[in-house]
C-alpha cells in the first residue's frame, strides 16, 4: 500500500460512484466491487486506490464492448 493512499468510507464510496450505498454491497458480495478493510469492530472502509481501478475498469468497457 503507498504512504498516501487514502481510506474512504461508504458515503465518500457512494459519492465517487454515482451509486447507492446498498448496490455498492450487493456489489461487493457478488465479488464486482472491491471489498471493504475492516478498520474496526464496526467500522470499514476502501482503498481510493482500489475504487479508482474498478471505475477505470468500467470506463474501459465501454471501448472494448464489454457487458456491464
């Protein structure tokens, strides 16, 4: 991990993404999001890195005529 990433929490996540904070779990439970670092006994967060990369995936798809 870099000495600056950053940590971002749900409603940051929902924010970027343009999506809701349930679509964004459902996301990840179905293993098309990245998963969430569990920061403490009720609290988590992504790596802006990793969120990043899932939207420049995205992005790419639409070049490539890939399906959602």
């Amino acid at each position: 991990m870099e000495k600056d990433e950053k940590i971002l929490k749900i409603h940051q996540v929902v924010e970027i993404v343009g999506i809701s904070r349930s679509s964004v779990y459902n996301m990840v439970q179905r293993n098309d999001f990245p998963k969430p670092l569990k920061l403490g006994s009720r609290s988590s967060g992504w790596l802006k890195s990793e969120v990043d990369a899932w939207i420049e995936s995205r992005a790419s798809l639409r070049f490539t005529g890939g399906a959602a």
